[in-house]
C-alpha cells in the first residue's frame, strides 16, 4: 500500500463511520484556526521524502510531510532553496504551510506559497486521489486545484505530496538591524525613502519596541532588511540604506528567533491593507515605548501582524486597537482591508469572527469536495 | 439548458438589443464570421449571436438575462487565444472589448484595476509614464485583453523572472453564469477564506465572466541589457539555456529560436537583424539594479561562449533592443504568410529535457516529411513547435496532425504539461486524460459546477465532458447515453473562406 493509499483508506473509514478527521502534520500549529471536533487526528508528520528532485529543473516534488527543515538540508546541497520561511520553527511541514498558506518574511520578494506552489495531490473528502497542476514551472492544464488548496485548511482535501518551485541559492545573503529611536517624523521620513528607492530586499519588517526587544535589537522600535543576490546587488543596495540610515549588521539567525515570535502566542492577527496605509501609521503604532503587544509591519506587503501572549480577552482587544488605524481608515480608498485571525483562545473565537467560507461559492466548493464533512470540520467556522 | 436549436435567435437578439442597443448585438451569419476563429485559424465554429456590452452594468443584464432563458454562451475578448477557447459552437458570444475603462490607479501601492476588455498593452503604456509597468507580456500583448488573459491564466517572455497572470491578480469583480455578481479575492492582497481568486484564474471563460479587476504593478527596472547569442546547433543553444537556468541566474527573459524560424523572420517585414545562417539564437533579458546586472550579464555571456555560440551580441540601446524584440514578437506573424494555416502547441517540458525533446522533435518532423518551427520561451521550458501548412490539402493535413500528436505524446512522457499558456479550450480537451486522472479530472469538473451549475458557461472546453461523474448521473437519469464530445487532436481541417481568410492574416499581423 502507498502512503497515500493509506491516506485514502483512513479517510474512507471516516466517511464510513461518519467519523471526522484532524489532519495534523507535526502538530506544531494545531492551536491555530478555530476548534475542531474531530474524533481522530490523521497524521502526516511520517509521510515525508523527496519523491524527485533534479537540481537543474529548480523544482522539487516531496510528500506532505516533509519539515522545511528537510527541504532546506536537500536543497542545501546543490546549492538551491525553498524561499519560504512561515512564521513558527523550521520544523513544521511543507503540507502544513500550503494547507495553512503560510508565509514569512521572504514573501517579500520570493511570493507566497500560492506563488510557490506548482502542483499537488491530495485526498479529497470521498477518499478520492485528486492532483492539481503538475511538476513543470509553468502549466495552464485544468482549472487551478493547486491554488484553490493553498490556504483551505485541510477541508478540501489532505494535502499528500506537492511540487515547489526552487531558486538558487544567493551568493550573498547578509541582513541588518536599523534602531528607530528618532522622531515619529524621521521614523515616517526615513520608511518613506526606503518605499520610494530601488532597494529591493529579500525581507523588510518593522519591529516595535517589543519585538525588537525579544531579538536583543534594543528596547527601540528597529527596521530589519536582508539583502541578498550576487555581490554587487548587496553592496548598492546597501551603500544606498546606510546614507539614509545607520545600520548595523546582524546574523542571520535573527530571522529564525523572528519567525518564532509566535511561541507560546495566544492570539496572532495578521492584517492586510494597501501598503502605503502603512507609511502614514506605522510610526506612530511603533512608538508606543510600553508596547504589551508583539507587533511587526512588512510595509512592502502592506501586512501587520500582532502577537499577544495570555491576558485573555482583555488582551485581545489592545490587540484589535492597535490595528485599527490602519484597518479602518477614512481616507477614502474604499475596501481593501482584511484582517486574518490566525490564532485566538477557544472561547474567544465564536465572538469575533464568523466563519471566513460562508459563501455560497465556498460553500458549493466544500459540501462537493467533503460532502460528508469529515476533514477538519469547523476549523474555518460554519 | 435551452438546446441551441430551440432557441429563437431573432426574439432573443432583440432582447439582447433592448440592454445593449441595436447595432452592439450582431445576428446575421456574414457578420457573425468574423466570431467563428480565436488565434488558431484551424478551428472554425460559427455562432449564433454576438452581443457587445459597453458597460459593467449591460454585461450584467446581458448575462441575467441569458440566465432567465438558460441560454449558454462564450466570453470573448480580443479573440488572439490559441486553444479554440473562445469559440461558440451555434450559441451566444458575450464579447467583452468594449468593457476598456481604466477604473483607477494608485501610483504609491502600484496597482490598478480595470474593466476586462483592456488591452493588455494599453495599461502599459497608461502607467509607463508613472515608472511602472504590469508584468505579464504575452507575445499578443497589442490585441488581447486583461480580461482574456485572466481567463487563460496567460505568460509571456517576461513571466520567467516576474511570473505569470495568477502571481499579479489581487482581485476581481466577476459576474456568475446565474447572473449573480460576487468580489474574488482581495485588493489589499492577502486574505483568508479559499483563494477563489486563484480558482478563477485559468477557468477560461467556465466560471463565469471577469468584469474588473485589480492588478499589481511592477516597478521599472533600472537597468534592462538584451543579448542576442546565436549558435550553429538546435543542442548547443539548448544545452546553454539548461545551463543559464542551473546557474541560478534567472534572466527577465530567455527566448529561442531556432533556423527556420530565424529565416522566415528574416526574410519578413520583421527583420531584426538576427544572423540568417544561424541555427539557432537566443535572446536573453537582463533586468535590475545597474550593478547586479552587469555582473550577472558576464556570466550569462561566459556561459554562451562556453556552450559554443558563435557570437553574443548586446543591444547598445532602445532601439536596438526594440528591433531585437520585434523579432521574437512578430515571429508568429510571419510564420502565418508561409501557409494559410499554422498549427501552435504549448507543452511544458523539464528544463534539463530541452535538448532531447528538440532532438525528438526534429526527428518527428523528418518522419512525417513537415518542418517544424520553434520559438519559445525557453527559460520556462515552454515549447512553442509551430507548422505552417495548408488544411485544404488533406495529405498535410493529415502528416501535421500526426507529427503534433507525437510531439505531444514525446512531452508528455517527459514528465511535461500539455499547455503553459495558452489554454486547454477546444484544442488540447483530448489530452487531458493523458495527464489528468479519472477523479482529478471529475474534481475539476465538480469545481466548475459550483460556478456554472448548468454548465452553460463556454460548454464543452477544457475538461471532457465525459469525464464528469454527476453530469453523467443527470445524462443517464434523462435516459441520455453519457455524453461524449468530438476531441480534436490538432486543428481540423478547416473550411477557409475568403473573408475570415483576410481576417486571419489581420489578426497576426495587428502583433
Ligand atoms: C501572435 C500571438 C502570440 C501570443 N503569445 C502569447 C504569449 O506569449 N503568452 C500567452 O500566454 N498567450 C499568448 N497568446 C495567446 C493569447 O493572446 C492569450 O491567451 C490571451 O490571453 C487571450 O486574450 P484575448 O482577450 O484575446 O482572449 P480570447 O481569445 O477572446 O479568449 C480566450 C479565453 O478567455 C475567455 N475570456 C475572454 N475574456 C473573458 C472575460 N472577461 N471573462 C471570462 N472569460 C473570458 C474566452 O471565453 C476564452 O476561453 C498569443 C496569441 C497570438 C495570436
């Protein structure tokens, strides 16, 4: 029997009894998303392995259960990578971040998963093996399934193996701390001429006094960046941001305690709007010297993300404020403001936010793929 | 679903007219032919009616109002597809080129949303002037529409480096096949939620039709450098692209063409200087910050000369650059005045397959006594192997159609797609079951049905019909057999008339 032939036979026994499924990778995330009542968890964390990899193609076929980490050591040797660095550790699964759509601070110049992902199977709720795309980089064959199960948590379908798109690996790779304990203004002055230069980083983030502080950047508000590329892209692009700004270089492991932020995180919103809404607020959110709340800004992205840990409720709701000059501004732009609740305690999450696949499209699409509601049931709500 | 004869064509033209006016519905079969080919001459069917709405608002009425009569039709932008997608086999085509209002742009988060009939090119040049550009490039980029290229998920040169539609579509306004308007995705970029977006994306024309939508924009690049390296062997050329890809340089673009194409250019309007005795050229794209640029076009030149190219040429400026490029642009255009018509295929193969799959290829083309061209966007292992041939002569006919299913079939094996870009629609439908399961393809068709419950949306392209497990169910429910579609392999032969043969050649050469 293959793997996914397991995977199949698993989800069968559950349309059988009627019984629903957790589906878990490594379980390093399992308190994200909404509660599910499931009576059984079928796990991925054990189904990993290169299934093909030829350097030369640049692309990369694993099964689901594959850690990044993995993925990192494989690549590493021919000297390639998998620009995708989700938030939590390196050891989560790669099905988990597609079935999750996670992405990090790389999205900002290597795309999200979405953009990453170039074909998959999976098991769908019948206990049916579906594929989507293909292993090749470019491919119209067939409507998107790829794209409709990155980011659908599990209910559509158990993600059972994928195929990445692979770069190589920069020559030059280095990253850099900017403390931001100026004025509002020359913190609004200086994020206006990073957005409005050339500089095309791998990673931008803005850190308030909070985060900067759990990664020893000082109790200041601090601008992260990595440059990377061949020599000559880091060395303008880093002559350009030191006549604007003093920075001081940092290692790289910087971007792994960064991405692990989130440890032990009771809440984590992340909220996406244009990106310019950014360069007007994001002084004045980052100034807050007492910060309770964790609080990092991908001003290319346009994406804020917010990190409490415990406090509850109560909590919860500094967290909200603090997003929302961002989130409803009067400007006149119209919508184009989401704000994602990655992570919430149980009992808050019937409070504040419905279920995101209400929809009658979604719906549709959930009640063909899982009709007897086996995978994952309520973790994106009812 | 109202069978195609049944409908009463004036009753509803006149309908239809009452939303668009009079002389925007087009019912009389001489001007309907200009509607009866996409891109790819070889497939003709002629429709019943054509309907043109100039606003979001008539579109919607106009699909409202095919839903209360359950009429099924064909959105249709510009009509350059290359996969028979837009064509509408005795039913309503809902053409959409009048849909051209650039809503809005926003200069600081570079995005912009537009109606679906915009043409490509023409957003373009609208934010050119801001330093911006939109990034996906398709060779047709002065004819098609935004909205086509939505639907058919379309690339280009440049999608090597920047990537194709789907990585620059935040969100769009779309109006289902029941009329219903709904908002994909999101304009700030990321949201939660299934990325129905995503789904929509590549649905050429199932789903229902794109009315608006919001794109990123691309910054300028600073520095942009165009080799031209040509080589005196289809493998060397092959092998030197393998080997820029593996460097991990990812070039803007990286196109190839090989000897016959590179003559037929040559000796066209088109000319663009390529060396006519070459067997095969490359042209490569450089694109970024002025010092990364230069260091990396060093490499990519070492690269050429080491694999055997017998000379690397840099474009010294904008014009050069520009002739350069026509060349590859064009090059279609003039392999459409070799023969009246011209076969196109889209298969996507492993890049470090090239090499062998041209040498198939060629071998193919010797078997079967035709000569195949290539032009392609090699970067991206997206073949392009084009026939130029008359369908009127059936011996060719006949040798074309084989030679393209073998080299299908020689792609296929090698672990390849059928289509990069240019759509499954009615051209590629008999392949699908080469690549797609049984329940993959019955997943995508379960898909389609959540947004065209009656399937009246472009009926009977992409997936087969056959294929689909509940539309079966209602077929044999009705005491129908399942239904079974023709499956062309290649183009058919084709009834060319004097009129749409002219239309044709004006099609092409508008690139
Ligand atoms: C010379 C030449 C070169 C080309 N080069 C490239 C290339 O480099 N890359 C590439 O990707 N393609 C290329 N193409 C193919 C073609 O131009 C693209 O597929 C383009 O996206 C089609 O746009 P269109 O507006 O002409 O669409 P049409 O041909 O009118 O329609 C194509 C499909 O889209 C659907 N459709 C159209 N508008 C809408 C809408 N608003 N809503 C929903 N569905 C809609 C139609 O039903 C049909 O299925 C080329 C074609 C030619 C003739």
């Amino acid at each position: 029997m293959t793997r996914t032939e397991a995977v199949v036979t698993t989800v069968r026994e559950g349309v059988a009894g009627r019984t629903p499924l957790r589906i878990a990778g490594r379980g390093n995330w399992l308190s994200a998303g909404r509660p599910v009542s499931a009576a059984k968890t079928l796990s991925l964390g054990d189904d990993s392995g290169v299934v093909s990899y030829v350097p030369g193609d640049l692309t990369l076929t694993v099964r689901a259960g594959s850690t990044l980490a993995e993925i990192e050591r494989v690549t590493r040797e021919h000297d390639q990578w998998l620009p995708l660095d989700p938030f939590g550790s390196d050891d989560g699964t790669i099905g988990a971040t597609i079935a999750t759509a996670s992405a990090g601070p790389l999205a900002t110049n290597f795309g999200l998963p979405r953009d990453l992902l170039l074909g998959l199977e999976f098991v769908n709720g019948l206990g049916e093996v579906v594929r989507g795309g293909g292993r090749v980089v470019k491919n119209v064959a067939g409507f998107d399934l790829s794209r409709l199960l990155t980011g659908s948590w599990g209910t559509l379908g158990v993600i059972t193996e994928v195929t990445l798109r692979l770069y190589a690996r920069p020559k030059v790779d280095r990253s850099f701390a900017v403390s931001l304990e100026g004025s509002e203004k020359s913190t609004t002055a200086l994020l206006r001429t990073v957005a409005a230069s050339q500089l095309a980083p791998f990673a931008l983030e803005l850190l308030n006094g909070a985060a900067a502080r759990s990664l020893g950047l000082g109790d200041s508000a601090a601008l992260l960046i990595r440059l990377g590329g061949n020599a000559p892209i880091v060395e303008v692009q880093l002559k350009a941001l030191s006549q604007v700004a003093r920075t001081e270089e940092v290692e790289q492991s910087t971007w792994t305690e960064f991405r692990e932020i989130d440890r032990g995180a009771e809440s984590v919103i992340r909220i996406s709007t244009l990106p310019t809404r950014f360069l007007g607020t994001a002084a004045s959110i980052l100034a807050d010297t007492q910060p309770r709340v964790v609080i990092s800004i991908n001003p290319r992205r346009g994406v804020m993300r917010l990190v409490t840990s415990g406090g509850g409720e109560q909590e919860l709701m500094t967290t909200v404020d603090a997003g929302i000059p961002v989130s409803f501004p009067t400007d006149g732009q119209g919508a184009g403001t989401s704000v994602i609740f990655e992570k919430l305690p149980p009992e808050v999450w019937p409070v504040v936010s419905p279920s995101v696949v209400s929809d009658p499209l979604s719906r549709g699409i959930k009640n063909a793929y899982d009709p007897h509601n086996i995978l994952n049931p309520g973790i994106l709500g009812d | 679903m109202t069978p195609p004869s049944q409908l009463n064509a004036s009753a509803v033209a006149d309908r239809l007219a009452e939303i668009v006016g009079d002389r925007h519905v087009l019912s009389r079969q001489s001007e309907l032919l200009v509607y009866n080919s996409d891109g790819l001459p070889g497939y003709r069917r002629q429709p019943r009616l054509a309907v043109f709405p100039g606003t979001r608002d008539e579109a919607i009425a106009v699909v409202r109002l095919l839903a209360d009569e359950g009429l099924p039709f064909v959105p249709r932008g510009a009509g350059t597809g290359l996969s028979g997608g837009a064509l509408a086999d005795d039913i309503i085509v809902v053409g959409l080129h009048r849909l051209k209002e650039i809503i809005s742009l926003d200069i600081d988060n570079r995005r912009a949303t537009v109606e679906s009939g915009v043409v490509n090119l023409r957003l373009n040049k609208y934010v050119a002037p801001y330093g911006l550009l939109y990034a996906p490039d398709p060779s047709s980029e002065a004819a098609c529409t935004i909205g086509g290229n939505v639907a058919e998920n379309a690339g280009g040169p440049h999608c090597l480096k920047y990537g194709v539609t789907l990585n620059h579509v935040l969100a769009m306004t779309v109006v289902l096949p029941s009329g219903e308007v709904v908002d994909l995705g999101s304009k700030s970029g990321e949201h939660d939620g299934y990325d129905l977006r995503g789904a929509f994306i590549g649905s050429e024309g199932c789903f229902g039709l794109a009315l608006e939508i919001t794109v990123k924009l691309t910054p300028r690049p600073q520095t942009v450098r165009t080799l031209l390296a040509d080589f005196m062997s289809v493998d060397e050329a092959a092998r030197v692209t393998s080997a820029i890809i593996a460097s991990g340089i990812v070039p803007a673009a990286l196109e190839f063409m090989d000897g016959p194409t590179i003559r037929v250019v040559e000796s066209s309007i088109y000319a663009a200087g390529y060396p006519k005795d070459a067997e095969a050229i490359l042209l490569i794209e450089l694109d970024g910050l002025e010092a990364g640029v230069s260091a990396d076009l060093e490499v990519v030149r070492q690269v050429c000369v080491e694999g055997g190219a017998r000379n690397v040429k840099v474009a010294r400026d904008d014009a050069e650059r520009t002739k350069l490029w026509q060349g590859r642009k064009k090059a279609f255009g003039a392999m459409g005045r070799l023969a009246p018509h011209l076969i196109v295929q889209d298969a996507v193969i492993p890049r470090t397959r090239l090499s062998d799959i041209l040498e198939t290829i060629h071998a193919i083309s010797e078997k079967y006594g035709v000569v195949v061209c290539n032009v392609f966007h090699a970067g991206d292992g997206n073949l392009h192997p084009n026939i130029a041939y008359s369908a009127d002569d059936p011996d060719e006919s006949e040798r074309v159609h084989s030679a393209m299913v073998e080299i299908m079939r020689a792609c296929i094996d090698a672990g390849g797609s059928i289509t990069g870009e240019h759509g499954v629609g009615l051209d590629k439908i008999g392949y699908m079951e080469a690549i797609f399961s049984e329940t993959s393809l019955n997943a995508m068709c379960a898909l389609r049905s959540v947004f065209d419950p009656d399937r009246r949306a472009n009926p009977g392209k992409v997936v087969p019909v056959h294929s689909c497990r509940e539309w079966n169910a209602v077929a044999s429910a009705r005491g129908a057999a399942s239904v079974r579609e023709p499956m062309p392999l290649a183009a058919e032969p084709a009834r060319p008339s004097a009129r749409s043969r002219n239309l044709e050649s004006d099609l092409w050469e508008d690139r």
